[in-house]
C-alpha cells in the first residue's frame, strides 16, 4: 500500500510538471476542451488506479470528424526535466457542460437572505430592497414598498412572497412588519413615499448585500437628472437605466404621488422593470472613491415595462426614520463605549458587539454573527441607557458651528480608522471613554452636553 501511494505521488506530480510546459499550453488550445486537471482515469465506465491527465470537453465527436491536430493521443511523450528523461502521460477525455457560475434564483427561498429576491406579505409578493439602520431603536431592519409589506406592525413577512413564488408563514416566515408610511388617495396631500420596514426573527437571516450589485445600503445619494443607474428585482433582474426626470408627480393605480423621480431604461437592458420589481432600490452606476460601495438613489414602487416611477431615498429614510448601516453603526458603536458600568470591564457580549458594529462601520460587505442588532436580540441584550441615541443628537448640534462641522466631517471621512482602533485595543477603548465622560459628567440632556 506505501508503495503504491509513492506511485501515485510520482505519476501526479510528473502531470502536473507537464500542464505547466508550454508543450501542454499550445497543445491543449487546439483540442477544443474548456478545461483540464489530474484524477484517477475512467475506462468503460469504471475507476481505475491509474491517474491521468483529464481533458473536459463539452461534446466528444467521433474521430473521423475531427482535425490531425484535434485527436487526443492515449498517450503524450514528454521530457520531464524534474526526471532528466522521457515519459509519457495519460490522458482521460471527459465529456461534461462547462462550468458555470450559479447565481441565486430571485423567486427561490433563499438563506441568509440578500436584497433584490422574492419577499412579500400573506396578500403581495415583491422585492426586499435591503438592509438598512433603523435609528429609533438601532436595529438592522428589511426595506421594501408599503404595498408589499404593509404598514401594519406585526403582519408576517415571508421570503419568498406567496403569489406565484409559493411563499408561506408556515415554512417561509423570516420576520415581520415593523412600521411603514400609509398611502393617501388625497389629491392635496400627495405621497412622497411608498416604503415600510421588517423586523427579521434573528441576525442569521439577513445577508447585507444587494444581488449581483454590492453591499446595501452603505450610502446613500440624490438622484440628479441624466444619472445612471440600475437595480436588482424580483422579476427582471439585473437592468439598467438612466434618470429621465427628477421632478415626477402623478398618479399611479388612482393615488397622488409627488416628488419622486422616472427612470428609462438603458443598454444592455430592454426593460427597466416588470411586476414583482417593486421594493428594489435604485443604485448609482458610479462607485464611492476608493470603495466597492455604489450609493442609493432612490426605491422602486410603480412603473413597468422601459420605465419605472422611484421614490427618492432621502424621503424614505427621512419618512421612516433610516440611516445607512455604517453611518447607524458608527453612532451605536460611540453610544455603547458607554454603557458599561466599568471604564476598565467590558463583557465578552459588549466587545463581540463593538467588534461587529466596527465591521459594519468600515463598510465591509460581510456577515455579522452574533452581532445583537434586531429587536428580539437586543431585548435579550438589555435596555439603552441615557446615553442611547447621544451621539446623533450632540452631533447634530455640534453641526450648527463652523467648527463643529471641521470635527464631524473629520471623524466621518476617518471613521473606518477610528473605530478600527476603538474596537480592537482596548487601552484606546478605554482612554476615549475617560476623556470623553468628564465632558459628560453630570448631563442629564444633550442641551447640557
């Protein structure tokens, strides 16, 4: 047995001195094969001990049709310099499909759950925009239109929807609605909105990432005439368009819609949007300087076919109280520095969370686990103290004076780096708490800060 596996190790190894010769280069591009590798030769359907060079292709044709050049030989001469002599390879031809990437299916059940695929309530199926920061309690919660959640808290939310995709509560439920804006069929008071927000039943089910387009929603951006833009939906897909009209007020199936934006589509896609699209958000084709991030512009709710009607982002955040996850992530993770009791002990749980709250603030699109940011997780965790929420009111005070927006800006664009060495040495962690709570000290309300 040792011997054989000496065997083994030497035919391996003399295949793979021969797929990297130019020999092999020139060799395997006139076979027509879509790949190549090293396994253990097929003859007549069965596995022999023998190893050899595997040579994939999509159709095995029979010899008389092929070219001189085209013929695989059983065997192929070589000079193994590793060897300082002559040697033949084995070759196996294998018939099988390329390989190809397989993407998610939007209308499939899918876990953890990305925006951009299949989602609705009892009664609609539609799109889960993404994910974004919910600053009334410092959750992460699921974004998508009011007429695909609803607006009343409480109603299940499946992934996927029911109509056509099957979803049901029963095996489907990921969480449920948390809030949204009514629509208004009052002409003299038009919507501006069309947008609600989930709950997810635990941090395992969300994925912080829109399909095929990046991590969403790290920033957001206004929609400006003439701006390319594109959007993942349940139904069409990945598509693309360009920004027609800023300044959009209408109708739309009988209820008054103002301030929103329209979108045509652009090459390479034929459409912009179909049933089952709405909920998706609306990204810049344009990255971030230096990231791989591509902001919000606005969520889809109306439309179809070559256009589509968008609310603008800035409302729907503005209507549901939202905030980008790094920018939701960042202000939690200062208010946290100060809810332990001890400036020199911290919990395992509070530096996980610390830790996980960093992430989400550098803007990286990964996963969080256990990360403590829905509300089942954070009734486990405990109450806010009186410092929840302190940093965004002292930092909107702090913006009304010149230099108090010289500092915001300065810590905003260094955030990634601030926080890096915040969460992760803890002598710094501890020296920011001690030179920021004397400034506290004693304040009961921000006006005193």
């Amino acid at each position: 047995m040792i011997q054989k596996r000496k065997s083994h190790h030497s035919e391996i190894a003399l295949i793979r001195e021969f797929k990297t010769s130019e020999t092999s280069i020139e060799m395997l591009s006139e076979l027509g094969a879509h790949s190549y590798g090293i396994g253990r030769k097929i003859v007549k359907g069965k596995v022999t001990n023998k190893f050899a060079l595997r040579i994939y292709v999509a159709k095995k044709q029979p010899i008389k049709y092929l070219k001189s050049k085209e013929k695989v030989p059983k065997k192929i001469p070589f000079f193994s310099r590793n060897e300082n002599k002559d040697i033949e390879i084995v070759t196996d031809i294998i018939e099988t499909p390329p390989a190809q990437f397989q993407p998610i299916n939007p209308k499939d059940r899918t876990r953890p759950v990305p925006g951009g695929i299949s989602i609705g309530n009892p009664h609609e199926t539609g799109t889960i925009g993404g994910w974004v920061w919910d600053n009334d309690d410092d959750t992460i919660v699921m974004l998508s239109n009011d007429h695909v959640f609803g607006h009343t808290a409480g109603d299940c939310i499946m992934q996927p929807g029911p109509v056509e995709d099957e979803g049901t509560c029963v095996s489907d439920r990921i969480g449920e609605v948390k809030r949204g804006i009514a629509r208004t069929n009052d002409p003299a008071h038009p919507n501006i909105v069309d947008c609600s927000i989930g709950e997810p039943d635990s941090s395992a089910i969300y994925d912080l990432r829109v399909l095929e387009i990046g991590p969403a929603v790290y920033a957001i951006a206004e929609p400006a005439d003439d701006m390319l833009v594109e959007k993942y939906g349940r139904t069409t897909e990945h598509t693309y368009g360009e920004i027609t009209d800023n300044d959009w007020a209408g109708y739309v199936s009988g209820r008054p819609f103002a301030d929103c934006f329209r979108v045509d589509n652009r090459a390479p896609s034929l459409d912009w949007s179909a049933g089952g699209d709405s909920g998706s958000l609306v990204f810049s084709q344009d990255f971030l300087p230096n990231t791989e991030i591509k902001p919000v512009v606005g969520l889809h709710f109306a439309g179809g076919g070559t256009h589509g009607i968008e609310c603008k982002i800035q409302n729907v955040f503005s209507q549901l109280n939202l905030a980008t996850l790094c920018s939701g992530a960042f202000s939690a993770f200062l208010d946290s520095l100060f809810e332990s009791e001890s400036e020199s002990v911290m919990s395992k749980d509070k530096e996980t969370r610390l830790i996980a709250l960093s992430a989400m603030a550098l803007r990286t699109p990964k996963y969080y686990s256990p990360a403590l940011f829905t509300g089942t997780d954070k009734k486990l965790y405990g109450k806010r103290g009186f410092y929840a929420g302190i940093s965004r009111d002292v930092q909107s005070r702090i913006l009304l004076s010149k230099r108090g927006r010289v500092v915001t800006n300065f810590v905003d664009s260094n955030r990634a780096m601030l926080l890096d060495l915040i969460a992760r040495d803890g002598d710094v962690r501890r020296a920011t708490v001690s030179a920021l709570r004397p400034i506290l000290a004693g304040a009961e309300t921000t006006t005193d800060v």
